[in-house]
C-alpha cells in the first residue's frame, strides 16, 4: 500500500466515523443538526447516511 492510498482509505474512515456519529446523535431535525449535516456533505460530496451505505466496510484490507 502507497501514502497516498493510506491517506485515503484513513480519510474515508475518519468520514466514515464522523457519518455514523452524525447518524446517531443528530436524528432530531433541527438547525444545529441540520447545518452539520450540511456540512458533511459539503467535505464529503453525500449525506452521512449515504456515506454509511457506500462506503461501511470499505476501508478494511481487501482481501
């Protein structure tokens, strides 16, 4: 594995941690929810729920 794919893969799973926290504790559909979500999307290019389905086990070693 190069640098620059550990960097992503390690990227993705800091994402992928931050969806999942964002698709726990955010449920509640109010500003402050909504604009962290907003937010994700912005860094991420999709809502945290679909980050979630996209790229759940994705980050492990291929095998």
């Amino acid at each position: 594995m190069t640098p620059k794919q550990y960097e992503e893969l390690r990227k993705r799973f800091t994402l992928l941690e931050r969806a999942k926290y964002l698709d726990k504790h955010a449920k509640a559909q109010t500003a402050a929810n909504m604009i962290k979500k907003i937010a994700f999307k912005q860094e991420a290019g999709m809502m945290p729920d679909e980050y979630i389905k996209k790229y759940k086990n994705s980050w492990k070693k291929q095998r």
